[in-house]
C-alpha cells in the first residue's frame, strides 16, 4: 500500500509522476457521493426490497452485458473511442455508469468498503505482478512464480 500512497502523495502535493496522462476523472465526486445518491434514490422509490445483493449483482451483470454489446462488433478499438460517434459516446458513458452504479450499490448491501478494497487490491496485485518480472509480458502470475 506504501506505493499507492506515494502515488496519491504526489498527486495532493501537485508533483509531477510518470503515471500522469492527460485524461483524469472529475475529482468533485467521490465513491460515498455515489453510495449516498443511489441509497437516496432507492430509498425515495421503496426499492431497497428489490436491491439484495444477488439481484444487485445480477442487474450488474446485465449491464456489464449492455456494455459490452457496444463494442462487440467494432474489432479493436483504439484508446480514446476516436473511431465512436458523439452519441455512441454517450452511449458507452451511460452503459459504463449504470455498471459503477450497481457496484457501488452492491457494495453498499455487502457492507464492502470499496475504496479500501481497491487499494489493498492494487497492492495485492504489486505483490504478485512485480515490475522487474513482469515488465511487457502479459502471462499470468502463475507462470513465472517460480522464477
């Protein structure tokens, strides 16, 4: 978790990192803005009832579906969607955030902190993807363990 927060450090104090591109997400809404949102939302609509946590799931899986039925036929798609439409853009967008929405939820309803999840995650995967074995190879951790 160590490299995690050097990364995050650098970003609050406005250093600069090889990791920086110049696509960022919008800082102004965090993973609890989106966990209160959609409890609000279901609240107002009397659909916690609905929202356990394998219909939430499947109603991820769904649209993790929809999403993926965008891309299906457009062979390889380049960094960016330059080949995409405005609208198809859009489309893309609104198929991603229904998928965040229902993990976000399904979060919620399994008491998972996902942010903490994520990081130990990333550390994780540090762990087992170490950079001077790993660097421009795509095999799996398993395959050079025991180097």
């Amino acid at each position: 978790m160590a490299e995690k927060l050097d990364i995050l450090n650098d970003k609050h104090n406005n250093k600069e990192t090889s990791f920086q591109r110049k696509f960022s997400f919008s800082e102004k809404t965090t993973l609890e803005d989106i966990r209160k949102l959609q409890e609000k939302f279901a609240v107002e609509r009397n659909w916690n009832q609905y929202h356990s946590p394998r219909n939430l799931l499947l109603a991820l899986v769904g649209e993790v579906g929809e999403l993926a039925e965008i891309f299906q036929w457009k062979g390889e798609v380049k960094e960016g969607l330059p080949d995409f439409t405005e609208e198809e853009r859009k489309h893309v967008g609104q198929e991603m955030s229904d998928v965040l929405v229902y993990l976000v939820r399904l979060a919620d309803k399994c008491q998972i902190d996902l942010s903490t999840a994520v990081l130990e995650k990333i550390q994780l995967n540090a762990e087992k993807y170490p950079v001077h074995k790993v660097y421009g190879k795509s095999d799996k951790y398993t395959d050079y363990k025991n180097d």
